[in-house]
C-alpha cells in the first residue's frame, strides 16, 4: 500500500468557515458620511486613485525629447480622454501658437510645390493679399496696354518700321525709274518692269525696242533684282528689330505695373525672406506670361473683364494655406476621430479636365498631423489601426520628424492623375494614443518601433482600494459629478448605495471602480427615477430603482436558464444526495449584464491506466485553463494516494448538459470532489455548489465571478422553494470579494441559506459527504472510516486488479 499525504500537509484550520452575514457584503453606513446631501460636499479637486498615470502623462506632455510620445491604457469609460484634453489644454496654453503653413507654386518645377512658414496668422493674410494683387494686376495690365501713351509708343515703333520700309523702297525706286525700270508692288510682292518715257512697256512693245537698248534694260532689271533681294531680306530683321522693341516696350510697361502693385506687398513682408523670393518669383513668371495675363483683363471687344473671375484662372499665383492658427490661443490640441490615411496624413484632391484627373498645389489639403503641428494629437488606437496605411504612415512621420503629403492613391498606382510631390513639412508635436491593454502589449510584442516611438504609458487603474479616506472622497467624486451632469442631489443614503454599487462593480468589497462611464449612467438613471417619483432628491430607493431596471433590463436570458433549471429541462437538483455528482457553477457574460448559472457535473471512475478523460476537451468544447485543471486532479490524486504505486483507473468528468465552451478553471474543485466520491462511493448532497480552483496540493484558490455564482444558485434554490440547508461553497481567499445582494444577505441572515469559505478539497469534501476526511496518525494512514481512507483503499484495489491482469496476461505468454 501506498503511503499516504494526510492532513499534515494542510494551511490553515481543516475545517471550513460558515461566513457570517456581514461577511458576505461590505456596506457603506450612511453614518460614516458627515453631509446631508451632496449640495454639502466639495467638488473633487484631484483624481481619485489615478496617481500612477498621472505622474505617466505628466512626463510624457512635458519633456521635450523626441520619442516621448504617449499610450494611455485602460477600459473605455474610466475619464482617460477626459482627463487626457484637461491636461493637454493645460499644457498647450502655455505654450506659444505654432507657425502657420502654406503650399505656394515652385515655377520651375510646379510638380514639387514649396512649403511655406509663416508666423501665426499670416498665413491667410498673404493669401488675401496675393488675390488682391493679382486681381489688381489683372485690371492694371489690360488698362496699361489699353492707354493712349502704350499706344502712342507701340505705333511710333510700327512707324519706325514702315518709315524705314517705304524709304528703302523709294530709293529702291528712283534708282530703277533713273535707268528705265519699274518697280511695281502686286499681291505677290515686288516685281520689275521695263519702262519708257514714264510708260511701263508691254512684252510685245518692249520686243519692238532697239536690240542694244534691250539689252540695257535687261541687265538693269538683273542688277535691280539684286538689289531687290537684299532688300527684302533686310525686312525680316528690321521686323525683329521691332519685336524686340516691342517687347522691350511691353516688359517696361509690365514691369512698371507689376512693381507698382507688388511693391507695396514686398514692403508688407520685407521682415520675411521667403516671401520676398517668392514674390520675386512671382513677378518673374508674371514678366514671361504677361500677354496672357493681360489677355485674362480683356473681353472679345478689347474691353476690362472682371478681375475676380480672371483672378480664379490663375492658381499658380496663388497661396495654399495648408495650417491657419489666427484665432488660436497657445499650441493646437486636435483629436482626429476617424485617424484615416488621407485624414492623418493629408490629401491631394483632383478635379476632371477632358476624362482625366489632374491636380495643383491649390487642392494640396492638410490632415491632423499638420493641423496639431506644434501642438498635441490625440489619436484612438483601434480605429488607427484599423485603417490601411494609417499607422505606417504615422509612425514614417515620426520617424523623419517631418509630414510627407502623398496621394494613396498614387502611391497604390490605383489611378491615373497627374501627381505631385509637395515639399515635406518639418513636424514636433506629441502624440497620444488611447487604447486598451491588449493592444498596447501586442504593439510592444510585435511592432520594434512602437517601444522608441512610444516611450511614456499612462496605465488608468480600474479600480481604487476602499478605506475611509476613498469613500470620503468617492463621496465628492459623486457630488461632482452630479452637479456636472445637472442632476438632482443625493442623499446620504443614496450616495452610500453609489458607493457600494461602486464595489460591487469590481466584484471586490474592498476596491472600488473607477470607471466614471458607469458612475454617470447611475446617477442619471437614479436621476430618472427620482423624477418619476416627484422628488427633489435621490435617494436610496432611486438608487436601487436604477440599479434594478438596469438589471431587469438586461436579464432575459438569465431568466430564461433559471427557468429551464426550474422546470427539470436543464438538470440540477438543490436537494437529496448521488454519488459522482456535484452541482458547478459558472458565470455567463453577456456584455455589460453577467449571472451564476448552476451546471451539473459528474465523475465516472474504473479500472485503467491512470487517465483522467476530460470530456468537454475531447469533443473540444473545453478551452486549455480548463483542460489544465482536470490535468491537475489527476496530479493530484497521484500526489496524494498513490506515489508508490501506479494509478490504475480510467476516469471521467463532464459538464452536463453543456452546448457551448467550458473554459477556466473555477470548476475544478467541484470536479474533483464528483470523482472523489464515485472512488469512496460516497453520496455528495446536492444542496451545496462548489467553485473554487485546486492546486496539486489540494489547496483551494481564489476564482473571478463569486457573487454572480453565488446569486445564480440562490436563485435557482428560491425559486424551488428555500429548505434552509442549501448554500455554496466557496473559497476562503475569495472573502475580500464578496458584495452579495442584499436578499441573499438576508436569506443567510434567516437561516435559509449558508455560504461557507474552505481552503483546501477535504474541507469541501467533508460538507458534501459529511464524512470526515480523516486525519493520518504517525505513519501517515488515515482512519479506517475517513473519507480519503476509503478514496486510498479504492485506489489500491484497482492497482492490485491491474496487477492481476498483467499477472494473468504474462502467465499465459509463457505457457504458450
């Protein structure tokens, strides 16, 4: 036989505790609280129990060095973007209004439009000042070129020119008529003709001359043709003469003009360099394109056309204010709620020429990263990450410390457009990212940027500890925020029943939730209620009203379960005894509404090979914390009544009646107690359920969702009808825990229901069975008529019968 573990090996007392009824829920005495109403308490003037991630946000909004950008962690509902903005706000009145920014026209390569800086405000300035110069411009140069002095001097150069023309012809003439020639201008031009007597001559009567004077004529007209051509190849450059004197007339005009009214604007901004080049610029693309400037001014008559519509033509003199901080105070705070590619990073937009897009600088628009620059973002981390490119896009302008508008759409070759490449804008600001844990830790895990560019995590804490201090000071975080809400006051009672709803929340009587979403929606709703009531407070009853509705609200489907235990379709029994079968319990959540529900769990054992079969795995409805508890009982057996001998059973375990996933650990001790008591054959009494995890020792651990568990049996019992014997076993390490509802409180307070604490199997196992679970004398046996006496003795009849087996089985082998 096997040397048994006995008690010896047990913390604590080996008996279990019958909790009393102020165990079982930490209240809040209205007398503990020195007011009223809430109109008598002070608004909260700190953050309750946040300190850790205040100190977090603190250093992450304050130091200056690069990568220091902000992750703040926590649930939704805990004020994190709330406190976030104050702090934020705070900070960016403090410091000075950022630059503005501008895309203005690079004329040499208008593809690569420039970034322009400007102080803060100036921005839209300059563009006013741009389409007013522009459309001034516009007007001015169609009535220079319009005045009689322009023309006066454009005809004097044409008169130059057909002077210098017509003089060159005459001589040209009187050489010719001096020796008998003509020289005749028809529609094809020039031409030479002989002549006698002031007559031009026939072909016939030129025959009839004198051969000799023929002659003459002839080499007249030949020399003449010489001196023709040289003649008219001389127009061409006494033509360019005066185009270029023409040109040279209409750039001192243009320049006359362009100086008078961009003038006054290089004086404006004489302080700002690369306004004064870009003006430069600007009146050097003017000079070229001046003639179709001039031409915008001017309608089919010749007359002035309306500045304002020409001026719109004319996008590449115009300025592009991307960031405009005029009306700000102190850095930008910008909280970019849909953080898409083109929304963070910017976006150029197209319009349709002829089927196809094409864009300019003028369609360049800015995206939240430009508009916080200087300043701070606040960014939510799952919808970031929930866009294509978003985050990259984020995390290449952090790195580069500088915003690169590019079209995703060209960077994807999803489009044909024509494209631009906007100079990159120099970026310093800090960026706040809100989201929950999980993806905060599978950023660090995942992405080896996310740690160098987010180096600060403000971590909100769920809950605070409760003692005198919080609760006076939970007091005036309800009284402010009923006063924020516009809500009536509450009384003393009702504020004592907030906070143990605050409790409650956690699951924790020594804790108390921070999530201010949840405190806002109870304040309201009692809020409600007591309006329906015709009071001017809210009491304790209004309180309990919301708290109720709420619960009422959400709890179809757990009236539906209860029910179906009720009526026998789902099998529970609350009273009698069998053996290998031990009521679990388990909690169902359903978003913001949870509830116990009971389930049947049972225990087969046989002869085997020491293998504990666990049902709801094999059919793989069980999850792997699950699948580890059932590996840990038959540790456990092992550990305890058979460590020097093999274990030779064959078990298994199973939630009845289950359809869906089993998963965590919380039925462990229940499983093990059905399996004990089918190897003592022991009846176990159905009055009782059982939660709590074991370890290999034996010891009973702490699990989630004790008071849902509880309520869920006790309700199933009320609703059967209370004997008094009925109750839940618990563990002990699970006390601090306990915020049970009130009729529950006061079922135990009657009598009608028990709820015991226990620390380790033997102490469940003797409640159950009602057999004690014996004590090992000197040796480490236990006594004959203990429960683990009959467990050790079952286990060792099964190892005897395997060995039989083995012996029958080897025997005949050699008999063969």
């Amino acid at each position: 036989m096997s040397e048994p573990h006995g008690d010896r090996d047990l913390p604590g007392s080996p008996v279990a505790e019958e909790l009393r009824p102020d165990d079982l829920r930490l209240a809040c005495p209205p007398g503990t609280l020195d007011f009223e109403t809430t109109e008598d308490v002070d608004d909260l003037d700190r953050v309750l129990g946040q300190d850790r991630a205040l100190e977090a946000l603190h250093l992450g909004i304050e130091i200056p060095h690069q990568g220091y950008n902000l992750y703040v962690l926590g649930s939704t509902g805990l004020g994190r973007r709330t406190m976030v903005n104050r702090l934020l706000r705070e900070a960016a009145a403090g410091r000075p209004v950022p630059s503005d920014w501008c895309y203005i026209n690079d004329f040499e390569a208008p593809h690569r439009p420039r970034a322009l800086r400007l102080p803060p405000g100036l921005g839209q300035t300059l563009r006013r000042d741009m389409q007013q110069v522009m459309e001034s411009i516009i007007t001015a140069l169609a009535t220079a070129f319009q005045s009689e002095a322009y023309r006066a001097q454009a005809q004097e150069i044409h008169d130059d020119l057909k002077e210098r023309d017509e003089h060159a012809f005459a001589a040209l003439r009187e050489k010719a008529e001096a020796r008998n020639v003509a020289l005749l201008r028809t529609p094809g031009g020039y031409t030479l003709a002989p002549m006698r007597d002031g007559e031009i001559l026939s072909a016939e009567e030129f025959s009839k001359l004198p051969e000799g004077e023929q002659k003459a004529t002839e080499e007249a007209v030949e020399e003449l043709k010489q001196d023709l051509r040289q003649l008219i190849a001389q127009i061409p450059r006494w033509q360019r003469e005066v185009r270029e004197r023409q040109k040279e007339l209409n750039l001192s005009v243009s320049s006359l003009t362009l100086d008078q009214h961009l003038g006054e604007l290089r004086r404006k901004y004489e302080e700002l360099p690369e306004v004064q080049r870009f003006i430069d610029a600007v009146r050097e693309d003017l000079l070229e394109n001046s003639e179709q400037i001039r031409s915008l001014g001017e309608d089919e008559q010749g007359g002035p056309n309306p500045a304002g519509q020409a001026a719109r033509q004319l996008n590449r003199y115009k300025v592009n204010v991307l960031v405009d901080h005029a009306h700000h105070q102190g850095a930008p705070v910008i909280y970019e709620d849909n953080p898409t590619y083109q929304n963070l990073v910017g976006r150029v937009e197209h319009t349709v020429q002829y089927g196809t897009l094409v864009t300019d600088f003028t369609l360049i628009k800015a995206g939240a990263l430009a508009r916080a620059n200087g300043g701070y973002v606040v960014l939510d981390v799952d919808r970031l990450l929930g866009h294509p490119f978003a985050w990259q896009a984020l995390k290449r302008a952090l790195r580069a410390h500088e915003l690169r508008v590019e079209s995703l759409e060209t960077m994807l070759s999803l489009a044909s457009t024509t494209t631009l490449e906007p100079e990159p804008i120099p970026l310093d600001l800090k960026v706040v990212l809100v989201g929950d844990r999980l993806l905060y830790y599978l950023l660090q895990e995942y992405d080896p940027e996310f740690g160098r560019l987010f180096k600060v995590a403000a971590d909100f804490s769920e809950d605070a500890r409760r003692d005198a201090d919080a609760t006076r000071l939970y007091a005036r975080l309800i009284a402010t925020q009923q006063r924020a809400g516009g809500l009536r006051p509450l009384t003393r009672d009702a504020v004592a029943r907030v906070i143990e709803q605050a409790a409650r929340r956690v699951s924790d009587g020594e804790r108390l939730s921070l999530h201010l979403g949840s405190l806002d929606d109870l304040l309201r709703e009692a809020d409600y209620w007591a309006g329906k009531a015709d009071s001017e407070r809210v009491d304790e009853a209004h309180v309990d009203r919301a708290v109720d509705a709420r619960i009422q609200r959400l709890s179809r489907i757990r009236e539906d379960v209860h029910e179906a235990i009720t009526r026998g379709i789902q099998l529970v029994d609350v009273d009698g005894d069998e053996v290998g079968q031990v009521n679990g319990l388990s909690v169902i959540s359903l978003g913001e509404f949870s509830f116990g529900r009971p389930s049947r769990i049972t225990a087969t054992a046989r002869l085997g090979d020491g293998e504990v079969v666990d049902v709801e795995r094999e059919v793989e409805l069980g999850g792997a914390i699950h699948s580890k508890g059932v590996l840990i009982l038959s540790s456990y057996l092992a550990w305890r009544y058979s460590t020097d001998q093999p274990l030779s059973l064959s078990a298994s375990l199973v939630f009845e009646q289950s359809y869906g996933p089993v998963e965590g650990d919380s039925a462990s001790v229940a499983e093990l107690c059905a399996l004990l008591s089918v190897l003592a054959g022991v009846p176990v009494r159905q009055s009782l359920a059982v939660t709590g995890s074991v370890n290999q020792h034996g010891v009973v651990q702490a699990i989630g969702g004790i008071n849902e568990k509880i309520e869920g049996f006790f309700d199933v019992c009320a609703r059967r009808g209370l004997t008094g014997h009925q109750g839940v076993v618990m563990p002990a390490s699970n006390r601090p825990h306990l915020m049970l509802r009130r009729d529950v409180v006061e079922a135990v307070r009657a009598g009608r229901f028990h709820v015991h604490a226990v620390s380790h199997v033997d102490q469940v196992a003797e409640l159950l069975t009602g057999l004690s679970a014996g004590e090992a004398d000197a040796e480490g046996r236990w006594r004959a008529d203990s429960l683990n006496a009959r467990v050790q003795a079952r286990l060792s009849e099964l190892a005897r019968l395997r060995q039989a087996f083995s012996a029958r089985g080897g025997g005949g082998d050699d008999g063969a």
